[in-house]
C-alpha cells in the first residue's frame, strides 16, 4: 500500500504524451499508487499499449487520444474527461514537440510554429481546460514537463529551449494565479534522458559523450528517474508546493 503522503486513490490523472519514455514511466507510476491515469498521446495504438500494460499489472487506466497543437483535439480530450470521469485532479503536460536540431541561424518556420504550437500554446490550454475542471471539483495538481534548456539553452536545440523557458515561466503564473481555487502548479525539469524523443542527442557524434562528461553522476537517466519527481508533486506530500521547478539532472545545473 503506497504512504498516505503518496496515495493517489480515487484521483483522476491526464498524463500527455504518455505512450512511451517519460509520460510513459510517469503514467505507469501513478497507477502504481492509486489514479486512474488517462493515457494519451497522438496515436491511439501506443496509449492503448501503454493502458494495457497498466491494467494487466492490476491499475486503472483509459485511452484519450489528443494532439495537444491542435486546438479542437484538446477541447474534444475534456468533454471525454468531464462526461466519462466527471473530473480531473492531475494533469501531466509531457508530451512535446523538438522537430529541429541544428543552428538556431538555420531554423525554418515550420519547426519554429510546431514546437510552439505544442509546447506553448498546448500546455496553455491544457492547462486552462484541466484547471477549469479542477476549479469546479476544490483543486488538483498541474505538473509541467519542461527541461533544464528551459535554464540554460541546449547547444542546437534553440527554439526548444526558447519554449521550455516559456514553460518554467508559465508554471509560476498558473501557479499564483490558480493558488485560490486550490490548484498547484509545478515544473519537472529533466536532464539528459534516454527516450525516443532525445534520440538526436544521443546519436549525434561526440555530443552525448560532451554532454556527460559535465555531468557529476556521470551518466544519463531514464525515464523511471522523472517519475518519482512527479508523483511527488501530484501527491499530498508537496502540498504546500507550487511554482516551483523540480530539477533532475545529475547534478549538471549544480
């Protein structure tokens, strides 16, 4: 049985971009303690193989699928929160757009509106719809995937960082200004971790073994390795937490 602290019974959890890596491991974990975790992500296959794993283990688990840049994708994901659940008290902003790796001089317009449309403009508004939901039902826990780049810019990886950055500064506003309906707001900030997603940093020569060398502990994470961060701040045990920027990194920003 998981501490009282970290007992997510009877909650109601949106985990985006949580058919594989991170939002994966993060989905799967809050399970582990008690949510329902909704899993969605872009194609529905991949959350259903995430649901499934999770509901074989003995959890709760359902299949949104949603692309978070569209804007009628997310309005659609929380008429199905609100008619089949009824309410929402955690949402995970995981899921991510990075379609551009290379100079910032060379970046292109359709990389530069994708990685905002997903990175920005979707947590926004999945933010607005999930508060509104929890501001309906006393409160919840937003929890904002952004990055240590969102600190210090990653080398080629500059509309990115730009975005991230955005991120850390939107979970301080949601944060003050959702405080009175109860809602919290924080930000995991990873560093280096092996996903799919990250694959251009660990496969392009000589960069993953620059990138690690600065690192104290010497290696990169996995994604099990975020996941505890956030099941600490979608539980009680972070409940006087919020606006605050969780970083995982091995110590890199140190």
């Amino acid at each position: 049985m998981a501490h009282p602290l970290f007992n997510l019974d009877g909650k109601i959890a949106l985990v985006t971009g949580a058919s594989r890596g991170i939002g994966e491991a993060i989905a799967t974990l809050l399970a582990e303690h008690g949510a329902t975790v909704i899993v969605s992500s872009r194609k529905v296959d991949g959350c259903q193989a995430v649901a499934d794993q999770i509901t074989q283990a003995g959890y709760k688990a359902g299949v949104i699928p949603c692309n978070i840049g569209n804007m009628d994708d997310i309005h659609a994901m929380m008429s199905q929160i609100r008619e089949k659940y009824g309410r929402l008290d955690i949402l995970v902003n995981n899921a991510a757009a990075n379609p551009y790796f290379g100079h910032v001089l060379d970046t292109d317009l359709g990389a530069f509106q994708k990685t905002l449309d997903v990175n920005i403009r979707g947590y926004f508004f999945t933010s607005i719809e999930a508060g509104k939901l929890m501001r309906e039902n006393g409160g919840g826990s937003i929890i904002n995937t952004a990055s240590i780049n969102g600190l210090t810019p990653g080398d080629m990886q500059g509309i990115y960082s730009i975005t991230k950055a955005a991120v850390v500064n939107m979970t301080k506003v949601f944060a003050k200004e959702c405080a009175q309906f109860g809602i919290r707001c924080n930000a995991l900030l990873p560093g280096l971790t092996r996903t799919k997603f990250a694959g251009a940093l660990f496969e392009t020569e000589g960069f993953y073994d620059e990138v690690v060398a600065d690192i104290p502990m010497k290696r990169h994470a996995e994604p099990s390795e975020m996941a505890g961060a956030v099941l600490f701040l979608a539980s009680d045990a972070s409940s006087y937490m919020t606006g605050q920027n969780v970083v995982v990194d091995g110590g890199l920003t140190a």
